[in-house]
C-alpha cells in the first residue's frame, strides 16, 4: 500500500463556486436573504479533493456497474492502518461498524442506549445537530457549558460531575467545533473518571481528528478509555471533513465493548441504512491508503489563513478564541455591543451587521446554543484572496459603526 504519496493540491484554487451545486454558495439567498455575500459558513472546504482520490474515483467510474457493495477487508485494513499510523491508536479488529454519516450513528446510540424523556449532555457551544440528534428523539436535553477563560474553552468538571448523576449519555466533540480544542489525555482522564462513576455512556464525535494545528496532538477519546479501564464509550467518525469528500458521505463507528457493538449493530438494522455506498467506500481506502502526508500539508495552509484572521482583527473589538484544531475560527463578537437576549433574543442584530454591513455569510454563534450569542463562526478553508477579501470587508464595516 501506498501510505503517504505527495500531495499535489492547489490550496489556493477555488473549486467550489456559484451554480457548481454546492451548498455554501448555491444556498446564500435561502441562508442570509441575499446571494452576493462572501460565503465562509458550512464546514466543507473550497479546495479541491486530493487528486489521489479523484483519480481513484476515476478509476472506479471505468468500471460500469454500480451494484449494492459491502465493505470488504481492505476498507477495515485501511481504517485501522490510518488510527494507528496518524493517532497512534489500534482498534480491535471487529470493533469497527460502518455507518451512514456521524450524525446518524448519534442518533443510533441514543436510540439504542436511552429511552424517551432520558437525560443525555451536551457541552455547548457545540455543533448544532447534538441538539437536534437528542430533542428530536424525545430525550431530555441536559446542557453542561464549557467555559471560557483567557479565549480558551475548559470544561466544567463540577457541573458535570452533579449532571452525570442523572443522565446516561453524554455527546462529545472531540475536537471541538466550534471552539477548536482539541481535548487533552488529562481533561479526557477526568471525564472519564465522572462517567464511569456514574455509568454514562460516552459518544465521542471525532470528525475532526485529523485536523490540528503544528504542536498540538489529537487524544482520541478511546485511547484514554482504555488506558482507564473504561469500556463504555462508542467514537465516530469519518474522512469526509479531513479530505473535503462530505459529499460522498459515510462514516464509522468504533465500538470495542461486545454488548454494546451488538446493541448498536441491531438498532442501526431497524433503521434500513445502507453502510457505505460504491463512491464513499473507494473514497475513504484512497484516503487512508494515500493521505498520510495531506492533514499536515492542508493545516500548514489552514494555519496560514488563521494567522491572517489574527493580524486583520488584531486591533478590533473582535476577538479570536486560539484555536488547536478544525478548520473553523470562532470569533468573539460580544464587545461590538450587539448581542442583548433581552432585545434580541435570536441575535439577529449581530448576524445583520456580518450579512448585510460587511457582506460576509459566517454561521451564526447562537445556533451552537445560548453560549454562543455574540459570536460567530468563521470556515478558514478557502483560498487566501477569500480571506483577504473577507477582512476588507469586515474592516470597512467595523469602521462605519
């Protein structure tokens, strides 16, 4: 196998634009009410895929049947190398469960493993669809908020540790979107230990494992669990945010407790989902077959346009929380004054003054939940002229309030 051929990417082309179909451009006036704002919201990637994976899609579109697939062993090969090479991580070799997506595999665990009216925690600000996965299953939505403290989220442990006394599942962003952290063995140690005590099972969302900065290390949440004796714990994840192939779509699950893979593999049967499809399967074994070198080179760029964000907004009531990982940047807006909750309970002022004064589409802070009023996110994947743009943009507005 080829573990790490040169990328060949030009992170300054931009391959996403108006009328190519894609959803950050193609959804601006459904989105913002307008359709020439500058488009930094939905978390994908305005670059290319790796030609490693187009060609190896290329390869499979010569081939003309596109019959029902299984995943076979060089699927389970190719996730296993990838953990263990990149994360220094080595699942058991049947704990691996393909899945549609994450966010399905969520909802999956919450089905199988908490019943109607159930606790199960969240720590906002966090990505959206953790409220969705939990209210629209009819669980009660228990919310521990991290805390910010020097533009750096902690959690808090004594909250949580009161929490986990009623719920029986927590939901975990690792790293965190939107606020970058990547989780380290001690805060992951400590977490533990609160959920073990009280019998809480752990669904670790770890989308966006592959993608920190320079110094900064991803723990994976099970590689703490095993350390720890702790066996309760389901992760998900996928190569769709690493390798800007969402589109294609599929995930998987990492489930080393038996009686708990067993749960989940039956809940998942009643839903009647297909795993993966011929595309996203051929997608993630080019991707972890080829990609070794690809995160590192794509967070150099990403780190280039970070740094980019940092010196134009230097000088401004606008803050930027230091980020370790994910390519999206969340923007402390709060001392531009907009933010009331008793005025504006939606935060619509502080969204109208990006839309419509400084023609940017960022995702809005609150619907990461209550925490994230008087902030918004910013999606750093994208050629350097947008971001330059975009802090031209923001200037010129912040300059006229």
């Amino acid at each position: 196998m080829n573990r790490g051929c040169q990328v060949s990417t030009d992170f300054e082309r931009l391959a996403q634009f108006p009328g190519s179909g894609c959803e950050k451009y193609d959804r601006r006036a459904a989105i913002f009410g307008r359709e020439d704002v500058l488009p930094l919201w939905v978390a994908d990637m305005d670059f290319p895929a790796p030609d490693f994976i187009t060609r190896a899609l290329e390869q499979r579109l010569s081939h003309p049947a596109f019959g029902y697939v299984k995943p076979d062993q060089r699927y389970f090969d190719a996730i296993t190398h990838w953990l263990e090479s990149q994360h220094h991580w080595k699942p058991k070799p049947d704990s691996i469960v393909p899945v549609a997506g994450v966010v399905p595999g969520m909802s999956m665990a919450i089905n199988a493993f908490t019943q109607v009216d159930e606790p199960v925690i969240i720590q906002p600000p966090v990505y959206f669809p953790f409220f969705g996965v939990v209210q629209d299953n009819a669980r009660l939505l228990l919310q521990n908020p991290l805390v910010l403290k020097a533009g750096f989220y902690r959690i808090n442990f004594e909250q949580l540790e009161a929490q986990a006394a009623d719920a029986s599942m927590l939901l975990l962003s690792n790293p965190h979107n939107p606020g970058g952290r990547a989780w380290n063995a001690d805060e992951l140690a400590r977490l533990i230990s609160i959920c073990k005590r009280h019998d809480v099972l752990v669904v670790a969302d770890e989308i966006h494992m592959d993608l920190t900065y320079e110094g900064v290390v991803f723990t994976p949440f099970a590689k703490v669990a095993r350390e720890q004796g702790f066996t309760n714990w389901i992760m998900l994840t996928a190569p769709g945010k690493t390798f800007n192939t969402a589109g294609i779509g599929g995930g998987y699950a990492v489930i080393e407790d038996a009686r708990l893979r067993k749960a989940f593999c039956k809940e998942k049967q009643r839903w009647h989902l297909n795993d993966t499809t011929v595309f996203s399967q051929i997608a993630l074994i080019a991707a972890y077959e080829q990609g070794g070198s690809w995160p590192g080179e794509l967070m150099q760029f990403i780190a280039q346009n970070r740094d980019r964000v940092e010196a134009a907004l230097k000088d401004t009531p606008i803050d930027v929380l230091t980020a370790e990982a994910t390519y999206l940047l969340w923007l402390d807006c709060r001392k531009l004054g907009f933010s009331d909750p008793a005025t504006d309970p939606q935060d619509l002022g502080l969204q109208n003054f990006f839309i419509e004064q400084a023609g940017l589409g960022l995702s809005q802070g609150i619907i990461f939940g209550e925490p994230g009023r008087g902030f918004m996110r910013l999606n750093l994947a994208t050629p350097s002229r947008i971001i330059d743009q975009a802090m031209t943009q923001l200037h010129r507005a912040l300059s006229e309030l």
